[in-house]
C-alpha cells in the first residue's frame, strides 16, 4: 500500500515551508509518524494487543526510560494515547515517517490506510537528524530573529548550545526550554506551553511531540516542528546514528535527500 496524492519534500523544500510559514505567521506543524508512534495508533485497530503488546516498540516503551535511545515516554497498552497521536496525525500539516526502511514504512501507512489519513505532504522522518547540517543556510533562516520555545527531556541542552554558538550571529530569543518525559505530563505541559509568547517551537518528545505540535498550531497559531533526534544534533554537533541509518539508509544518502 502506497499514501496515494501526498507530495514527498525533500529537506529543502521542507525548510522552505517552514521559513514561509514562518515569514507569513502562519500555522504550521511539521511531525513524524516513526515505528513507535504506528505501533500507538494501531493498537486494537490494525494490530490486536498480542499483536503489538509481543513485539519490541511495547516491550521497549514499557521499560520506563527516562532519556537516551530507548526513551519512548509511552506505555502500552493505551487508548487514549492512541486516539490523540491519530488526531495530531489528521491535523498535522506535514508528517513525516520512514519511507525508506520497507517493515517500518509499511506499518505506517497499514495505520495511515486503516484510520483514512492522507496527509498533504510527506518526508522521510530521517532528515530532522541533518537538516540543520545538510541545509545549514535554510536551518539558520528559519532561527534568525525568531522567539524559540523547546519542549523535550534535553531542551535545556539544546538552549544552552545554541545560546551559545548562534545567538550572537543570528540575534534569535529562546523563550523557554520546557521539559517533557511522559505522556501523562502533556496537561502541565501545555499549560507552561500557553505562558511563553513564540514564533517557532522546536520538539522531541517521541508520540507526545505529535500531539503537542498540533497543540500549538491549532490552539496557538504558531509554527511547531518536532524535530525528534535532530534535537540531539543540536547541542552535540554530531548526528545521532542507529542501525537503520547506518544499514539501510547511509548517512551520505540522508545528507543529500
């Protein structure tokens, strides 16, 4: 099954619209739909709790990580979960999902078929590892000038590097830098959410980036973006690597996607 009439962006135009949303004060909310946020939204739908409950994405999430690789910020099973992460999805404006790994892409749109989402536009999920490297005139654009808030377990990371390395140059205001690990700490979330005036939220909070994204496009008007790991290239300059990067997608091929 192929997501029929969604237009696939490459990193530059995704920059590009959301420089232009931007520009224009316009809503936007760019996500990802990655292999743990599928496995959300199949729950009791395309998969039957043996089903997802025996394979690896639950087993991982259940473990209760607060940081790092295996930090999910989920439990399964769960039905709310699931019926917010397909909300986000219906509402997003750009969602991206790994079109490149074939078991990964296809649960994802086995999930897209079954709940009859097509999104408008489309990206391989990968590229928020390296946009800011592989488009570094684009990704400076869309800071400079800007009022930032960033949400995820290592905002305060990401504030402090890029204090530290652009603000001088690009004159942009990181308003807040507001911490997030579980799914159940989206209502104080959103509310530390609603106290910062932004132009631009950057995001890393696995399935509850998808849901606070659409938050803050739908409640708030502004542009949000959940960046996942890219947040991680941020303050450490280097890309985060994994198997399927490194197996099946080769970091050169990202690079110039």
């Amino acid at each position: 099954m192929k997501v029929i009439n969604s237009r696939k962006l490459n990193s530059a135009e995704l920059m590009d619209l959301i420089i232009q949303a931007l520009d224009e004060k316009r809503q936007l909310s760019v996500i990802s739909a990655g292999a743990t946020e599928a496995y959300v939204m199949a729950q009791y739908t395309v998969l039957s709790e043996e089903e997802f409950m025996s394979h690896p994405e639950a087993f991982v999430a259940n473990q209760g990580v607060k940081s790092g690789f295996h930090h999910r910020g989920v439990r399964f099973p769960n039905v709310q979960l699931r019926d917010d992460a397909v909300e986000a999805v219906r509402k997003a404006d750009v969602v991206g999902y790994n079109t490149l790994v074939e078991d990964a892409r296809c649960i994802t749109e086995r999930v897209f078929q079954a709940y009859g989402i097509e999104p408008t536009y489309i990206y391989d999920s990968y590229l928020r590892r390296v946009f800011m490297i592989s488009q570094r005139k684009k990704y400076e654009q869309m800071l400079a000038g800007r009022r930032i808030l960033l949400v995820g377990s290592t905002a305060d990371d990401a504030k402090d590097a890029l204090n530290r390395d652009l603000q001088a140059r690009l004159g942009f205001d990181i308003v807040g830098a507001i911490q997030i690990y579980e799914y159940e700490d989206i209502p104080e979330v959103k509310r530390q959410i609603d106290a910062h005036e932004f132009d631009l939220c950057l995001i890393s909070a696995g399935t509850n980036a998808m849901i606070l994204a659409s938050y803050i496009s739908t409640a708030h008007g502004k542009v949000a973006f959940d960046i996942g790991f890219g947040m991680t290239t941020l303050y450490t300059g280097a890309i985060f690597g994994d198997a399927w990067l490194n197996e099946y997608i080769g970091l050169d091929n990202l690079m110039k996607m």
